[in-house]
C-alpha cells in the first residue's frame, strides 16, 4: 500500500499513454508530452500537463494572441487544482480549478502505484458512449530543479 508520504512533492511527467478497450492507443498529447504535478503535505494537488513544442504566440501577453492561437494553445494543455486524498491504492483529486471547466466539482480518481522510483497513476476506465472502455496511463518521476529549462523574462 502507498503512503501518502511517499506522494508529497514535485513530480515530471515521463509518459502519458492511453489504451481504447485494451488496445494502446498512443499519447494524447505526443510521446514527448510534458508536465508537473505537485502533492504538498497538507493536501493539495496541481497538475499540468502539455504537448511538447506548442508554438509560441509571439508576444509576452495572452490576450493579444489572436482567438485561434489561444484556442490551439487550450486544445494542447490540460491543468487543473484542488485537494487529494490517498484511499488505500487510490488517489482522489477533487477538482477545484481547472482549464476544463467541466472538471470542477468532480473528483479525478487514479489508481497509484510505484514501479522502483517512478509513480504509475492510471485513471480508472471511462466509457464512451458508443460502449469503448478509455483508460489513460501517466508515468512519473521526482522532479529535479536543476533540468528546468526556464527562461527567465526580461
């Protein structure tokens, strides 16, 4: 059984691939997506997750990009916030901001797990309203400060 202690801190997407009724399915966002998700010890949670080499905009402002560009930015991100639980070999994201405004009020589950120091969160299988069986796999290491890639602003 995890320890929720085990969760706590700063985590670098390694891989995030899907299968369609037990069959792979590939990457939703590429097989070179990106992200981070954070656990603090007080409980809560952040996730953010991208397609990697998403154009830039050209500008330092979001809201001078024009409506296709934010729309194409959107449709290559997901993020979302809130609070977690770990109930035995589950852990339950309850969803209280995210870009999917549909997710707010709901509670992500994912089934965690470890394989050596990588944490394996699955989302439990959704189905599609034509019967298919949907299930996203996300693969996890700690995060390390000094690989970052930021750049700092003028």
């Amino acid at each position: 059984m995890i320890e929720s202690a085990s969760l706590v801190g700063g985590w670098t997407l390694v891989e995030w691939s899907a299968s369609v009724d037990g069959t792979d399915a590939g990457h939703p966002m590429g097989p070179d997506a990106g992200g981070q998700l954070t656990y603090t010890a007080d409980g809560a949670v952040s996730a953010i997750l991208h397609r990697a080499g998403r154009p830039t905009f050209g500008t330092r402002h979001l809201h001078q990009a024009s409506e296709t560009q934010r729309a194409d930015a959107a449709a290559t991100y997901v993020s979302y916030g809130g609070s977690y639980e770990l109930r035995d070999d589950r852990v339950h994201h309850f969803v209280e901001h995210s870009l999917f405004p549909d997710w707010v009020g709901t509670v992500l589950v994912r089934t965690a797990a470890f394989e050596g120091d990588r944490l394996v969160l699955t989302a439990l299988p959704e189905r599609s309203a034509d019967g298919r069986s949907f299930e996203n796999r996300l693969v996890w290491k700690r995060f390390d400060p000094t690989t970052s890639d930021a750049v700092v602003a003028p």
